[in-house]
C-alpha cells in the first residue's frame, strides 16, 4: 500500500472556479493530508491556494496563486502545473525543513546487502533522491550499499548512501536510516519522480468523476510516459 506520508492534516483553502480543477485539487490535497475547504478563510494565519484575479479572498495575505502567465515568483504556481513546485511552496508554509522532492510514503518489504550480508528491512518514505528505511542492524552515516527497490513494474538497483539513523531505546533491533541514491541518473530520477506521482494520480481517481480527473490533469506538466498510464 503505498500513501502520502504527513503527521497532520492542515488546513487550505481553495478559491478555484475551474470545477473539474478544484475537485481534482481538493482530492489530491486530501491525499497529501490537508484538510480543504473552498470557503475564505476566517484567519489570516490559515493558507489559501487560489487562481489567478480570483474574485473571493482578495485582501488574504497568506496565500499561493495559480496563475496563467510566464511571471514567476516564489508564491505563485504557473499553469500547467509542476507538482514539485506546488509541493515545494505548501513545504515553506507546513514543514520544516522545506522538503524540495515529493515524498511518497510506503510500506514494503526490502532485502539488502549490508557488509556482504542480507538484511530484510521495510521501505517507508520514498522520493526521486532518496529514501526512509527501517531495519533490524544499526548502520553508519556515510555507508554505502547496493538497494533494489520493490516497486510495483519498476526494480530499480541502486547505490544508497546513509544520511542519518536513528535509533529506537524501547526496542533492541529496530533502527531507521534515512538514505540518499548515490549518483542516481536523471532517467532513474524521471522514473521515480513519475512512479510516485502516478501513485498520488491513481489513489484520487476512484474519488472523483471521469470528467474532473481528465479536466484536472490536462492542468499538470506532465511526461508524457506518464500520461499514457492515467
């Protein structure tokens, strides 16, 4: 089962006129963990996502646009959509320290070469540089080790380069290890980028009616392998 992975929901609000485009971002932000409203917000401290000359909310302070033009900004997200860029503004607003990649949370079984020994372990957050394990042998910041990961249609082998571990004091064989892919190709990076955004796609589209699923990806900036999948 793979899910996105945030401790707690947030609260949005979206003033988007577009129906199809505001069922598709409610979904897929409910899918990420926040709590949507299409309301104004009440307080000035809560976060509104709207499009561009959006008629509501206009005096909102906190808020990212949408817009149709080629003007960029660090608050406005330019149509089509690039999810990392959308990803990366709510990170400044909900998470600290600002994650640049999409993160995927997971939860799968993995075998490992550790020092010329197998070690079975659990994959538990992915993204296109790199990954959360959990593993029954502590590991040292620095190592490197051969990964193959487990994804459905894609067996990807790999390089991993330990960034961090922590340890567990009620548990004598649990450690979890956060890990980067050591000199990862950009094809490889393409493809997990697009295994995990299809993964988002996939797990909305029963939520929403055919017609507001297709209306809200034709918003998006996406490859075109991946297009062929949805």
């Amino acid at each position: 089962m793979m899910t996105f992975d945030r401790n707690n929901a947030k609260n949005i609000h979206l003033c988007i006129t577009d129906e199809g485009l505001c069922l598709f971002l409610t979904a897929l932000l409910n899918e990420w963990g926040f709590s949507v409203s299409t309301t104004c917000p009440e307080s000035q401290d809560e976060l509104l996502l709207a499009e561009e000359n959006c008629p509501r909310c206009a005096e909102h302070r906190k808020r990212i646009d949408l817009i149709f033009s080629a003007y960029v900004d660090n608050d406005h997200v330019n149509m089509p959509i690039v999810l990392e860029h959308l990803w990366q503004l709510l990170e400044k607003y909900y998470h600290l320290p600002h994650r640049r990649h999409l993160r995927l949370a997971v939860d799968l079984p993995i075998s490992m070469n550790i020092r010329n020994q197998e070690a079975p372990g659990r994959l538990n957050s992915l993204s296109p540089a790199g990954a959360r394990l959990s593993l029954p042998r502590e590991l040292a910041v620095g190592e490197l080790f051969p990964i193959v990961l487990p994804l459905p249609q894609l067996n990807l082998a790999l390089t991993a380069k330990v960034i961090y571990v922590n340890t567990f004091p009620d548990s004598d064989n649990r450690y979890d290890a956060g890990i980067l892919f050591e000199k990862i190709s950009l094809v490889n990076q393409a493809l997990l980028r697009d295994t995990i955004i299809l993964t988002f796609f996939n797990n909305i589209c029963p939520q929403l009616p055919r017609w507001a699923f297709e209306v809200g990806i034709n918003h998006f900036d996406l490859s075109p392998e991946l297009r062929k999948q949805l």
